[in-house]
C-alpha cells in the first residue's frame, strides 16, 4: 500500500495490542502500514478484518459459539434454508443467514444453534414450533433427522468405531479456529500433487504446515483445522500418523514405499479423489498457489531446513509442543518469498 502523503510504498507493520470486542478485552497482533516519512499509520479492508477477526475468533471459543462454516454445516445436515432453521429455532427472519454470512450471534443464540448439531435437539425444536409449522412439515423436518440418529446407532452396533479417529477440538487457536475437516486435508493434498508432486511424507507434512499457518497469518482461519506439533523434521500434524491411515482407510489417498537414502524405506502419497476448488475460497486457493510456488523446486531436505528457521519451530521444539496459531502464525514464512 502506497502513501497517501509520500505517494511511497509502506512498510507492513505487526505489533501486539489489545482490541475491544463486546466490550471484552482480547490480545491481538495487531496490523497497520507505517508512513516511515510522516509517522503516520494507515489500514485497509483486510487489515482491519485481520485485526478484528483475532478478536472476535477470541470471543466465539471462550463463550462456545459456533463459526460460520459450523452454523452452515449444521443446517446443512437437515436438508433445510436458512431461513426456514431461522424459523425452527425461534430466530428473526433473517437472523441464520446472517450468521452463516459472518455475523455474531448472541451467546444464547450461538449455544441455541450449537445444540441443534445432536439430531434429537434439532427434533425437539422442531416439535416445539408445530403451532405454526403444522403436522405435515413437522413430519417432514423429522424425517430428515431422523436417518442421522439410525446411522449413528447402526455404526455403534456394526463395530465401526473400531475406525481410525482422530481428535476433534472445537475451534479454538491450536487449530487456526476450524473443526477439523477431512475433506479439505484431501483436497489440499490433491493440489499439492497436481502441483508439486512427489508428496513424501515429511514434505507433505511441512506443505500442510505453511499453508494452514499463512492462511492463518492473512485470514486468521486455518484451511484444515489441523493442530501441529514441533518435532525433530520440524513442524508436523499432531496425528500424522493416524491421520494418514484414515484418509487411507477413507479411499481418499494412497502411500507407496520407496527406496530412499541408505536403502531405508520413504511413504509417498497420492490422492484417489479429484480436485475441486469449491471446497476453498479464493483467499485460500491464492494461499495454495504461493506454497506451491514457494516449494516447487525444493527437495524435502530443503524444506524441513527452512521449518527450522520459523519461531513457532523454535520455541516448541524441545518439549515436542502443539504450535499456537494466534501466537505464532503471524511471522510464519517472513524470511520467504512469498511473491509471484
């Protein structure tokens, strides 16, 4: 960004701060261009969403309240519109739409709607506003949950918990404020291959790494929800492991061994699904973009040699910790070009 004064490219600017939210207090790393000729600072759209969205990713994990995808995810389960789960729950007439689109709930709200994830909450709302539903939309609404609550039963009666899990933390800054989504560590690998190719594992783990961490850094969302963890090879998923059998066992990818240095065995891996961009927005994709170029030309050796330059490496290495987004995201990648 040029200033408005000089006419002079500004320098980008991190600090910590404080933002006030609901008249709550929360600790941020605060952004802004600095005019180095006037001294003056300035911020635009994206920083002033980067700043507040620190704040308010603050507020929904300390009082349970559900982020937009998760508010779309749980409507969408029910096959219903916004506005008619807007109807069920006793909310305004455009309240749930708005919700999705990015506005906070209130706290009884957001804990209102959270409920609603379990099918038999969603029945009970439903069996609440029959006065004005009527019996035969009633009838309908339950139907569709109802398969919910079957398939659950069934996969604890057939056994199948005996399926890979892994750990599904509500959002919160381990990981980058997003559930975890299978669907989209997939995809991701999918963009990889088609753009980098040659996934062995501790490359794949390090490409995963940057991309939730500077999407992170320029949106204050992960892209997966994954949580990492500082180990030896730098910064890794904390269930890398399990996760890849799981998306083995899904059908989603596929490892072959090779032979590596000193004839020990190396996993690589390639995705089974195709690519499909709408899982991503185009912040997210343009994020995607710039690993792959960054990464490109780079051998795995070279890679974790460069996750060891990152602070967030650093400073949980020794003890093998989770890596915190809201405290370390923001200086992933400075000592990168990042550019086209």
């Amino acid at each position: 960004m040029n200033s408005p004064i000089t006419g002079k490219p500004m320098k980008l600017v991190r600090e910590a701060d404080t933002l006030t939210f609901r008249k709550e207090t929360f600790n941020i790393v605060y952004h802004y261009y600095l005019c180095e000729d006037s001294g003056e600072r300035y911020t635009d759209d994206q920083l002033d969403t980067l700043n507040m969205v620190q704040a308010t990713n603050q507020y929904r994990e300390k009082y349970g309240i559900p982020f937009p995808e998760e508010i779309r995810q749980i409507r969408e389960q029910y096959g219903v519109s916004a506005a008619k789960m807007s109807e069920i729950l006793g909310l305004g007439a455009n309240a749930y739409r708005l919700y999705e689109a990015g506005e906070m709930p209130t706290v009884a709200n957001g804990r209102l709607i959270l409920s609603v994830r379990e099918p038999e909450e969603f029945i009970k709302q439903v069996r609440a506003s029959s006065h004005f539903l009527g019996e035969r939309e009633v009838n309908k609404l339950i139907s569709k949950a109802q398969p919910l609550i079957d398939q659950r039963s069934d996969v604890l009666y057939d056994f199948e918990l005996s399926q890979i899990t892994l750990r599904e933390d509500p959002p919160n800054s381990y990981n980058g404020y997003r559930r975890l989504s299978l669907q989209r560590i997939a995809q991701t690998i999918v963009f990889f291959e088609q753009h980098i190719g040659n996934l062995y594992k501790t490359k794949l783990n390090k490409l995963l790494f940057y991309a939730d961490f500077l999407a992170y850094k320029h949106r204050g969302n992960s892209i997966t929800g994954l949580q990492y963890r500082a180990i030896d090879y730098g910064p890794v998923p904390a269930e890398y492991g399990r996760l890849y059998l799981r998306l083995q066992d899904d059908g989603k990818i596929s490892v072959e061994e090779r032979n590596g240095k000193d004839d020990q065995y190396v996993e690589i891996y390639f995705p089974n699904v195709s690519f499909d961009e709408g899982e991503f927005t185009a912040v997210e994709l343009r994020i995607l973009e710039s690993v792959a170029r960054l990464f490109r030309m780079k051998n795995t050796g070279e890679i974790v040699h460069l996750s060891h330059q990152e602070q967030a490496w650093q400073d949980n290495e020794g003890d093998r910790q989770l890596i915190d987004y809201q405290r370390y995201a923001f200086g992933v990648g400075d000592s990168l070009d990042m550019s086209d």
